[in-house]
C-alpha cells in the first residue's frame, strides 16, 4: 500500500508534462466598437504584442450588427 501511494506520488506530476502548451490554438478577440475608433485601435496594438509574447495567431473580429444582439458568450 505505501509502495502505491509513493508510486502515484511520483507518476502525477509527469501528468502535467503531457498537456499541449496553452493556449494552442489561435485567440479571437471580438471587439463590438467601430473600425478605427480608440478600441479597435488599442486591441489591435495589444493582439500585435500578445501574438509575439505567446506565439500563437492573435485575430482581431469585428462582427456585424445583428451578430452582437444574438451572439451566445462562448461557442
């Protein structure tokens, strides 16, 4: 019994070790504010910076005015 416990202690943190980086898949920032405007402006500053850092595609959407009213909050 105490040799399992220790075994199990050993083995769980190589469990972290088998996760994919995150985040690992493109990032989408969906900025409601028209094109230009001071939002839209400091976000896309902010994705440039965020994309360097993390290395991973940052998107900036602009989505249309009937997508914002019925947009669920995650897909």
């Amino acid at each position: 019994m105490l040799f399992t416990a220790a075994l199990i202690g050993l083995l769980t943190p190589l469990a972290a070790f088998a996760q994919a980086p995150y985040p690992n898949q493109t990032i989408k920032i969906i900025v409601p504010n028209p094109p230009g405007g001071l939002p839209d402006t400091i976000t896309r500053i902010v994705s440039k910076r965020l994309q360097e850092r993390l290395g991973q595609p940052v998107v900036v959407e602009k989505p249309a005015r009937r997508e914002l009213r019925h947009r669920p909050l995650r897909r």
